[in-house]
C-alpha cells in the first residue's frame, strides 16, 4: 500500500479558491474510482500550502488511475481553473510499512 502526497504552493491569498476547486475535483475523481483522499491546509510552516494526500494499492495501480483521471475532459476543464491559483508543486509517494 502506498500513500501520494501532492503539495500545492498557492499564490498568495488564493487559498479558499483552490480549496472550493480541490473539493470539485475530488469529487471528478470519485467518479473516476479515486477514494480514500484527503484534503489538509497548513497550520504551521509555508503559508498557503494545500495538500491532497491518497492511498492505493501500488505504484501500477496510482499509475492507471492517474492516467484514466487525467484523460477525462471534465479533469482538464478543471485542471485548467486550479494551474493559475499555484505557485509550485511537489509528489512524494511513500510506502505503508505500519
């Protein structure tokens, strides 16, 4: 089992529109067979950083459903709304070992 971490460095003062954006998003990818996904803001450290963090069974798996989410036109359409609202952005994908 392995957990993605996306981390998102929003524009400054953009925060409640990428959260309004992720929450839409979250929901593509529910239809697409994303579950387990979890949206988290920063209470300390970098201010304005958005974290969408999931889990899957392995790395082929994230891989196929990464690649069916992100060839849905509805994911593009929306994909396109949330670039603008970030500064930067960084994956880490971790092993569960307990």
């Amino acid at each position: 089992m392995i957990v993605v971490r996306n981390t998102f460095r929003l524009k400054f003062g953009k925060a409640r529109d990428a959260i309004a954006l992720w929450k839409e998003g979250m929901e593509i990818g529910k239809r697409a067979g994303m579950s387990d996904v979890r949206l988290m803001t920063d209470l300390t450290g970098p201010s304005y950083t958005l974290v969408m963090e999931s889990t899957s069974p392995g790395l082929a798996e994230f891989e196929a459903l990464a690649k069916n989410v992100m060839a849905m036109d509805e994911w593009k359409n929306w994909y396109q709304k949330f670039v603008p609202l970030v500064e930067s952005g960084s994956r880490e994908i971790f092993t569960i070992v307990g």
